[in-house]
C-alpha cells in the first residue's frame, strides 16, 4: 500500500459519500437500527467520509398513523441512541431519517451523527399532502424553526439553517434536505449550496411509479448544475409496507450534472453506492460561476442565515482508491450516443462559424493550405460543408499543398487524393527553392549542404508556406482558413506570426488534437461526405502525427510530434483540468495516473484498438506534464494573445483571450513546479 499522501483523495479535494439502502421493514425499528449499524460499519471499511440513508428510515416511513404512536417514537429514540453509540468508532458521518418529537409535535427529520455526537437534527420543509401522500396528517413542517433538541442526552442543533462542515477536512461541506423539499421551485439546498454546501444531501421515501426514476434522476442533476455542487440521493427500497404504494431503493450522486454513482433498483440486499465527489473542483467552479454569487446577493446572503456547525473529521491519509469515472479524454465522451451528440454539435459550429465569416467578409474563394494531416484534413471538410451551404461552389475552395524538405510521399498523395475527392481546385507549390534562398541569404549551415535541422530551419519552411497561402488569398480574392488546434495552441506548437500560428479565421482553433479524429470518423460515419472521401479520410487517421518539417533520420524514422512535446492525449487532459477547472499540478497527476496507469480499467471511446491503446506511469505522466507547464503557463502565452478569431467549440474550455483565457505574455510557470514537486512522491 503506497504511504505518500499523494495517493490520498483527501489530498485533493475529494470527499466519499456513500448511499446507502438498508433493510426496511413495516416498523420494526430494532431491525432497522440494526441494519444501519452494520452498514454504517461496512462504509467505515470502505473507507467512506458521509454515509446518507433514507427518509424516515430508522422509522420507517410508509406506517402511516403508527407514526404518532408512543411505542414508535420511543422506540425510535431507543434505536438512535444505539446508532450513536455505535458510532462513536466510526469514521463516516452519518445522515439517518427518523421521526422525532419536539415541543408536541412530530417532525420528519435528518439526524446528523459523526462519531458519537449529534451534530444536527434537519427537519423537512415541505410535505406531500396529494395523491397518494397525506404527510401532513402527520407531521410539522419545519419552515423557519432554529433552536436545539435533546438527542440521547445531547443537545444539538435544530432547524432548517444547518450547514455541517469539517474543519481538518477543507471544503468537506454538507446541506440536508428531506425528499419532497427538493420537488418544489426553490429547495432548501439552493439556499444551502448559496450559504457554502458544496454536497447536497436527500433523504427520499419516494415510492416508484412508471416513469419516476428518469424524474428523479433529471432533479438530481438539474440540482447539481444550478448550485455547482454534488447531490446525493437515497430512496427508500423493498421493505417498506406495499399496501398502496411500492419502493424501489434508488440511489443517485450527481456532480455538476454527470451521473457519478447509481445503485441497483429493486435490490433485497443492503447496498450502498459509492462516488468520490470532487468538492475541491466544485469549490473552484463557484469562483468562476459569477451568476451563482449573484444569485446569493439578490437573496440576502444566505450563509448570514446559516448555523454553521463545525466538527473533526480526521481524515486518513492512505491509499483508499478512487471511485468515480474519470474520463482519459474528458474532450471525448465515452457513451456512443453522447459522442454522436457532441461532434454533431460541434462540427456544425465550426461550419456554422465559417460560413457566417464567409458571408461577412464576402469572400469569393476559400484558401488553404493542405498537408494531408488531419488538422487541414479536418479544416478543410468544415470548409467544404460551410461550402455547400451557402451554395458556393467547393471549386471556389483553392487548396494548396506545398511539399518541403521533409514531406513525405504517403502525405501529399493523401493531399491531393482529397482535395481531389471533395472536388475542390487544387494545385501545389514546392516551397524547396523559395526555403533554400532564404536560408542561404541568412547563411544557415542547411545552405551549405550541413545536416542543420534548427528552429530556423523548420520556420523557414513553415513561415513560407503561410505568406505563400496569404499572397494567394491578396491575388484570388479569399481569405486564408486557419488549420490550427486548440492543443497546439496550449503548447504553443505553432509559428508566430507569419506561421501556421495565423490565417484570417481559426475554424479549428477550438477544437482539441484527440477531438478532431473523433469528428472525422463521425463525419464518416454519418455520411457526411461520399464513399471515395470516407476512404481517404481512413488512410490520413492512419498516419502517426507529424510536421514534417525534419528529414526522416538514417533508420527512416520520420519526426514525431508527440515524441517531442509528449502524448497528446495526456496533453489534452492536463489542458482540460488547468483551463477549465484549474486544478493543481499534483492533482492533474493524480487524476491522470487513475486514468492511464491501466488500459484494461474503465471505458474508452468508441473507436480505438487494443493495440492503441497506451498506458502511463506516474513518472511518466510527471515528465510530460512538467513540460507542459512550462509550455503553457511561461513560453507560449504571447502566441494565444494573438491569435485570430474562431469558434468556441466545448464548454471544457477554449484559448482565446477574447474568451476563456486570460493571461500575461511574460507569466512564469514556477508556482506550478513548485506545487508539483512539494506533492509528488520521490
């Protein structure tokens, strides 16, 4: 077992909830203490920091009128203070529903227990009292009560203003809600997550009808979304008295709108259902989510109407795992229909975007400059789309392909083959004698036959080809469309200036490296183009990504983009979680090694063999990442700050500083290698 807090969640902002589904009965209250107990105890080993069981179910819930008998609220006393007692050895807190009386009236409540201590007693808000519910027979509402209740000779807190947090356990912050508070228009959690909750609990009875499961599961993560939060869900199941209604013990863990933890319906076991939730990244998503502290002025500031109640978690700090999905290519969803979803939307926004620029500028032709890698590759089919329609002839798409020291004879012939299968015009221009002139006039050593292969002497080539595309598009009346991607732009993997840094639009420019090959295949395979199109397209993927700018060496081995500037998909993720989330480097590399360190683990997407499918180390993932720190953050800012206009794609982030980012030129990567060397092992 790895010692190093590194391989702790709780060295990165996660927290363990679980959800659990206990045997339920018809009131037998001794039972039902009992199966808590042993499942508070099973969480324990699991290593779980919250465990969240049904409405009422220490009581259980569909009972009816027994609720107001004695023998009941005595027995549920009797059952809580065993459950506390048993929890005094227990890591996990506890959230258990149960009946309790107060001041002569009967409330349904959430018990909040951590080891031994009542911590808070929540009562529900608001009551079903239609169809087939009459709560209101029973219970009182707890609308606008804060005071205190006497729980197994302790006092503790009572009211609906209850927010429950750690203090040795930074952003471990919780809200509790009772099931049908969170059916109306404003749930109590909403004001809770605006007085700082970042887990929103439910206890829920809710019987199951036809139907009610996807209703459920839509409030979870509706929820979740509108107050940047995680929202854990536990339903009552089988057990529960079937006179008129049936329980299908339904447990939910949302975050931020993604499905982290589900149980299974109908089970008659005990279960619980287990997520990691990310409360640091949510903590840093309402930093960048002004709506959401907006949303709590015009509320009065909630958190002045909160009691905050505060207590010791004491947190371990071994190795427990991770449970929760994370994707290898957070661009590229994993589920078939969500990725189907995703490259329609976003091949149509940048085919949208070019052709509202078209229309704009009155462009009678389209240039491009055309490798047959899959970045022109993927720029031009936009194009050809953005073509077709506005009705402009895809002949008026000029595509050049310019060949220099380096490029292969594999790559041009799949240049031409699809400029020639979409039907465009294109022509070619070898940029050799023009390169040489230069070179030889700046009396680089490549001028005197010496093997050279600089900088320079890749600039020199890539420069070229884009002052030739821009003097074509002066002389044919067109505009130069940028081949560009979000990736390169994140590590600066592009020219400046007069290089493949600028065109007049960057159609791609929002579109990351592991993106662009999904939105080909998608284009395939929906047909989007013909059968002859389809068929090159296949023979580009199939290339190993190259500039092509340096002479294949004395083995024949061509130059390899990745092996300079590391796996693009490990780039792609470290891209994701610094712009859109801004996740420390130690955390990157923890979420990175959970999501490389075995290719036989979780899902891929849809498309991509065995055989390429990689695996990374931690020190692997450490060398690569530290290079991309220093490329992102310290040497290639000042390219992204000029970058030319082009559309936003995902909502996981984009480079533009009209957008997204924002950044000095002359940053410096230190805070983030120091962070990354304080918090890594070795």
């Amino acid at each position: 077992m790895a010692e190093h807090r590194f391989y702790s969640i709780h060295s990165h902002g996660l927290v363990r909830i679980g959800c659990c589904t206990p045997h339920a009965s018809a009131g037998d209250i001794t039972a039902n203490t009992q199966s808590h107990i042993e499942l508070a105890q099973q969480g324990d080993a699991a290593g779980a920091d919250l465990l969240l069981f049904p409405e009422l179910s220490l009581t259980s819930y569909a009972i009816d009128d027994l609720h107001l008998q004695d023998a009941v609220q005595r027995a549920t006393r009797e059952g809580l203070a065993a459950l506390i007692a048993a929890s005094a050895t227990l890591k996990p807190v506890l959230i258990v529903g149960a009946a309790i009386e107060r001041n002569g009236r009967l409330y349904n409540t959430a018990v909040v227990i951590a080891r031994g201590r009542v911590l808070g007693v929540v009562p529900k808000s608001y009551f079903p009292n239609y169809r087939e519910y009459y709560e209101k027979r029973w219970f009182a509402s707890g609308v606008g009560l804060s005071g205190t209740i006497d729980i197994a000779g302790q006092e503790a807190p009572f009211g609906v203003d209850l927010i429950f947090a750690a203090h040795d356990l930074p952003d471990f912050t919780f809200h509790v809600e009772i099931c049908e508070d969170f059916w109306g228009p404003l749930p109590p959690s909403t004001l809770g997550a605006m007085a700082g909750a970042l887990i929103l609990c439910n206890l829920s009875a809710s019987n199951i009808t036809v139907g009610k499961a996807r209703e459920r599961a839509a409030l979870c993560a509706a929820q979740s979304i509108r107050c940047a939060a995680a929202y854990a869900f536990s339903a009552a199941g089988p057990g529960e008295s079937t006179t008129d209604m049936a329980w299908d013990g339904q447990s939910l863990i949302y975050e931020l709108g993604d499905l982290l933890a589900a149980s299974e319906r109908f089970g008659l076991e005990p279960e619980i259902a287990y997520a990691d939730a990310d409360v640091g990244k949510l903590r840093q998503e309402r930093t960048r989510f002004g709506t959401f502290n907006d949303s709590a002025v015009a509320s009065s500031h909630p958190e002045n109407r909160f009691r905050r109640v505060t207590f010791a978690h004491e947190p371990g700090f071994g190795d427990i795992g991770l449970r929760r999905p994370v994707r290898r290519y957070p661009f590229v969803p994993n589920d078939p229909a969500r990725l189907d979803e995703d490259c329609f939307e976003a091949f149509n926004i940048q085919v949208e975007g070019l052709r509202k620029r078209i229309e704009s500028t009155g462009a009678k032709r389209l240039v491009i400059g055309v490798s047959g890698g899959i970045d022109s590759t993927h720029a031009l089919i936009v194009a050809a789309k953005a073509a077709d329609r506005i009705g402009m002839a895809r002949a008026d798409i000029l595509g050049f392909t310019m060949p220099g020291f380096a490029t292969s004879e594999g790559t041009k012939l799949n240049a031409w083959a699809l400029m020639n299968a979409l039907g465009i015009t294109g022509e070619e221009i070898d940029i050799r004698p023009a390169a040489r002139q230069m070179l030889s006039d700046m009396d680089h050593p490549f001028a005197g036959g010496e093997p050279v292969y600089d900088v320079t002497f890749e600039n020199v080539q890539a420069g070229l080809r884009t002052d030739y595309l821009f003097r074509l598009a002066n002389q044919r009346g067109g505009f130069v469309i940028g081949t560009g991607d979000l990736s390169e732009l994140a590590l600066g993997w592009c020219t400046y200036g007069v290089g493949d840094h600028m065109s007049h639009y960057a159609v791609n420019a929002g579109v990351p490296k592991t993106l662009i090959q999904y939105l080909i295949r998608w284009c395939e395979r929906t047909d989007q183009f013909d059968a002859e199109t389809d068929r090159v397209l296949e023979a580009i993927l199939a290339q190993e990504i190259s500039p092509e700018l340096v002479p294949a060496d004395a083995d024949g081995a061509m130059q390899s983009t990745e092996a300079k500037i590391g796996p693009y998909a490990l780039n792609d993720f470290f891209a994701h979680e610094v712009v859109r989330h801004g996740t420390a480097p130690s955390k990157i590399a923890f979420l990175a090694l959970h999501a490389w360190r075995d290719r036989g683990a979780g899902l891929w997407p849809i498309g991509i063999p065995e055989v390429a499918r990689p695996e990374y180390d931690l020190a692997t993932i450490r060398h690569w990442l530290e290079k991309f720190l220093v490329r992102f953050f310290q040497t290639s800012q000042f390219k992204r700050s000029a970058i030319p206009n082009g559309p936003k794609v995902s909502s996981a982030g984009a480079l533009s500083p009209r957008g997204d980012w924002r950044a000095p030129s002359d940053g410096t990567a230190r805070p983030w290698l120091d962070e990354l060397k304080a918090n890594l092992p070795g």
